[in-house]
C-alpha cells in the first residue's frame, strides 16, 4: 500500500485514485485539489509512528481477522490521519 495525502487526511491505498474514491465516500466532501503521494517513512504527528508502521499495523489487525475466518478486504483503503472535526 501506498500513502496519499488529500487535504489534511493521509490515507493508505493501493491506488491513488482507490484514495480519493475512499476520501470523497467517507468524507461526503470532493476532493480538495491537489493529491501527493508521501513515502511511508514519513512520521504521522499526532502519532509519532512512520506510515508504514500504521499500515503495517492495520494490515496485520485484517489478516488476523482473515485467520479467524471474518471476511475482510485486506487492501481497502483507510485513514492513517484523519482530519480533526472541528465541532
């Protein structure tokens, strides 16, 4: 998987256009223009985790579910920093 950010979001997918599809479904917003791709050494802030920790992370949080027999997409797109809501 691969790092796109999109707005203040990153989010983990295999394709940058699965990236925006999965920002614009889960936020209800259009995509804010620009999309860069970011290495996944790159350090999260609020987490103080590389990219690739949380993805690696994540991915072995979906093959567990795999392994217990719990259907799951194990290359579905998520948010490895979501936008804080202001509200």
């Amino acid at each position: 998987m691969k790092a796109f950010r999109i707005g203040d979001c990153i989010i983990a997918a295999d394709l940058e256009n699965e990236a925006v599809e999965f920002f614009c479904e889960e936020t209800g917003s259009p995509s804010p223009g620009a999309i860069l791709e970011m290495g996944v050494e790159e350090i999260v802030p609020e987490s103080g985790l590389m990219i690739k920790d949380v993805i690696n992370q994540v991915m072995d949080e979906r093959c567990a579910w795999l392994r217990m027999g719990v259907p799951t997409e194990l290359h579905w797109p998520f948010f490895v920093r979501k936008k804080a809501d202001p509200n």
